[in-house]
C-alpha cells in the first residue's frame, strides 16, 4: 500500500515543483494575491480529486488526486504567469 502511494504521488512531483517555482515568481513581484487565488483552485481540485478517486484506488487514490490538482494548478500558475508578464511588458 506505500508503495502505491509513493508512486501515485511520484506522479506529481514535477507539477508541484513547477507550481512552487511559479508562485515564487509572483511573490517575487510583490503579488500575492494571485497565489492566493491559485492556492484555492488548488485546493478545491484536490478535494474533488479525492472524493472521486478514494473510493476507486484506496488511500492511494489520495497521491492520484494531490499529483493531479498540482500538476492541474501549475499549468493554471504558468498561464497566469505569462499573461501577468506579457500585460506587463506591453504596457512597458
């Protein structure tokens, strides 16, 4: 049962780098409010995920919905990102 935990986790850790690397780039701007709202988006993703997959895969449908909210909320963070970057040297 660790095994299958460690492994669905391992699915996510590339998004939850990308995602922690991402929201220091705004915090770095001085913004932290976008990260708030990631954070939410995330959590929310997280529960959903749990719901649906706990009853499928056991505990580690817990690693299958934290891999999937983080790699779901660093896609959503680097959109922003860029977005945020882009408005940002237009105006420039």
């Amino acid at each position: 049962t660790t095994t299958s935990v460690v492994r669905a986790m391992a699915l996510g850790l590339g998004g939850f780098s990308v995602y922690l690397f991402v929201l220091r780039c705004f915090y770095a701007q001085g913004d932290t409010r976008t990260p708030f709202f990631v954070n939410i988006v995330e959590n929310g993703i997280n529960i959903v995920l749990a719901i649906v997959l706990v009853d499928r895969h056991g505990v580690a449908g817990l690693g299958y919905a934290f891999a999937g909210a983080y790699l779901l909320a660093a896609a959503l963070a680097l959109v922003t990102l860029r977005r945020n970057m882009t408005s940002c040297c237009a105006e420039s």
